[in-house]
C-alpha cells in the first residue's frame, strides 16, 4: 500500500456502510463521514440515524449532516478537512462542482452498476428488471453530469435466474469494497488510466415508486417475474384481491415463471394449490409463490391457502 490518503466518505445506507467499514479496516484514514439527516422511522416516527452515520459514531470518526452541500459555509466546512479524496456511495446529495475540485484527488463514486449500461438511483432492480445477465461495480472519477464520469476500476458478476434486488445487492457491496482499494491505489501512486464511458451505451435507472410496484397482468409473464424479483425487498410488487371488506392489496415476494398458452383474461386465477397460485398474465402466466397478505407476515402460498382459499379460487381475479 502506498501512503495512507485522508478520506472524507460520503454516504447513506447500508451499501454505503459496508464500503464504509471496508476503508476504516483498511489503513486510510476517514477523517470525516458525510450522511444524509436523521430521517423519521417506523410507527412512531422517531428520527433515526443513517447506518453509515450508526458506523462512523462507533469508529469515532466525525459526522457532517449538511441539507445541502450548495451554500458555501458547508463547503468552507468541507475545505477545512484538507482530505485527499471523497469517496461517494449512495449519499443521496448532489456534489456542485466547487466540491468536487476540494480534494486534492478529487472525488470518486461507487456505482452499483457497469457504467455506462445504468446510471442513475436504481441501477440494481433495473439490471434485473430488464433481464440483464451480468452487473457490476464501477468505481468513477466524479464530474458534474449524472454518473458520467471516467471509470478506474470494475468487478463484473453474473445475475442468476433467482437473484432478486436483494441478493443482487449483496453480491455487490461484496465486489465494491476491493474494487475501490484497487482505484485508491492507482489513484495514490498516479497510475490511474480513466476509460471514458460510451455516452451512446448509457440507460437511466430511474427512481422506483411504490406505484409501479402494481403489476400489470396485461404484460408478459416473463416481464413480470423480473419486476417481481428486482422489486424484492423494496418497494415490493402488488396486485387487489376482493374479499367481504372491499379491495385489499397482495404484496408478491416471489413467483415463478408458467409457460404455455391460455385463452383466459390476464389477472384470472386458473389454479390454487401446494405448489402455488397460478394467474393468467398478457402471455404466458405466473405462480405465485411467496406473498403477504394485510397485516400478516410473507408465507409460501400454500400456508396462506390454509386460511384463505375461498379468497384464491379459480376463476377469480386479481388486479380486477
């Protein structure tokens, strides 16, 4: 290892996190931790801390909460640190230009995504969502342009038929942390060669919203699998149900893919039993496997059809 840099990190969740400990672990020194405000939490809306800001308090390391990093106190603030690098990760604040020329090398991104294929807030559940048979980790020297920056390092892993977002997200907070040791290095000993993203490749990873978490069973089934695995653990994929209450909302964890061609409408229940509940979708159609129903925990659908089969009878519809 080259000369230990002073590192300010920045970051918000628990992907941040891990590369968080990853450096503290390291030799560098994180002479500053950057997190996004305590947050209202659970039903009673207690603030609670980021868990990069959790970690930095029990390494000691100082912790910065600034609305914004636009107003020139906050950046005067951040000067004052004389780092050597910024690592960004998931911070969740935008980086004015005046911050990123702070360090003396400047600043670079942990990416959850082969830059340039997704760019933007969720790169992870649109890799799957799109079918996508590989992602990565892409660590990027940052500029003012939505992850367009030139990228140091990657680390490239396969997305299995079974991954979800979930899972998909740990593979990657395993790949990042090395990945970035590697780019502080060549970035300490000069010898980083920047590849220039291919603007032309690049697709933007859009924010998801609890509402186009809803399924839509005109849609292939294929397409719907995707979705359901890419939005598990959040924001979950749902359909309505009718029972003597009105319309209530099925959360779905996990389906498998049925191929075969049906003439029923899309959302009809065509069978409910052990192995799961299958539902007619635009092509080809779903078994639901693993769902939630109001006020109770995720259950293989063979237990809820236990309490609740008159609810899933065939010939039934979901989404109606």
């Amino acid at each position: 290892m080259t000369q230990p840099l002073n590192i300010i990190f920045a970051g918000t969740p628990d992907f941040a996190a891990v590369h968080l400990q990853t450096l503290v672990d390291s030799g560098h020194r994180v002479i500053a931790a950057y997190t996004q405000p305590d947050r209202p939490a659970g039903r009673g809306k207690k603030l609670l801390a980021s868990p990069v800001k959790q970690l930095a308090e029990k390494h000691g390391i100082p912790v910065y909460q600034p609305l914004s990093l636009r107003d020139e106190q906050a950046q005067a603030e951040l000067a004052a640190l004389k780092a050597d690098i910024m690592v960004v990760v998931a911070y969740g604040l935008i980086l004015p230009q005046a911050v990123l020329d702070t360090p003396r090398l400047g600043c670079v991104n942990v990416h959850a995504s082969l830059l340039p294929r997704w760019r933007g807030a969720a790169p992870i559940q649109r890799a799957i969502e799109a079918g996508d048979s590989e992602s990565g980790v892409a660590i990027m020297q940052m500029e003012a342009g939505l992850d367009t920056g030139p990228v140091l390092v990657e680390s490239r892993c396969a997305i299995s038929p079974s991954d979800t977002g979930g899972s998909l997200h740990d593979k990657l907070a395993e790949l990042g942390g090395p990945a970035l040791l590697d780019a502080l290095q060549q970035l300490a000993a000069g010898a980083a060669q920047p590849q220039i993203q291919d603007n032309s490749r690049a697709n933007y990873a859009g924010k998801i919203t609890k509402e186009e978490a809803r399924i839509d069973w005109q849609r292939p089934a294929e397409e719907l699998q995707r979705q359901i695995r890419a939005f598990n653990p959040f924001p979950v994929c749902w359909t309505t149900y009718a029972d003597n209450k009105g319309e209530q909302r099925l959360r779905i964890y996990g389906a498998q893919l049925e191929r075969g061609c049906h003439g029923d409408a899309p959302g009809t229940i065509l069978g409910a039993d052990d192995e799961g509940i299958l539902v007619a979708c635009g092509r080809e159609a779903l078994r639901l496997q693993l769902l939630q129903l109001p006020g109770k925990k995720a259950l293989p659908a063979a237990e809820i059809l236990k309490g609740y089969r008159e609810l899933f009878a065939p010939g039934g519809r979901l989404g109606a």
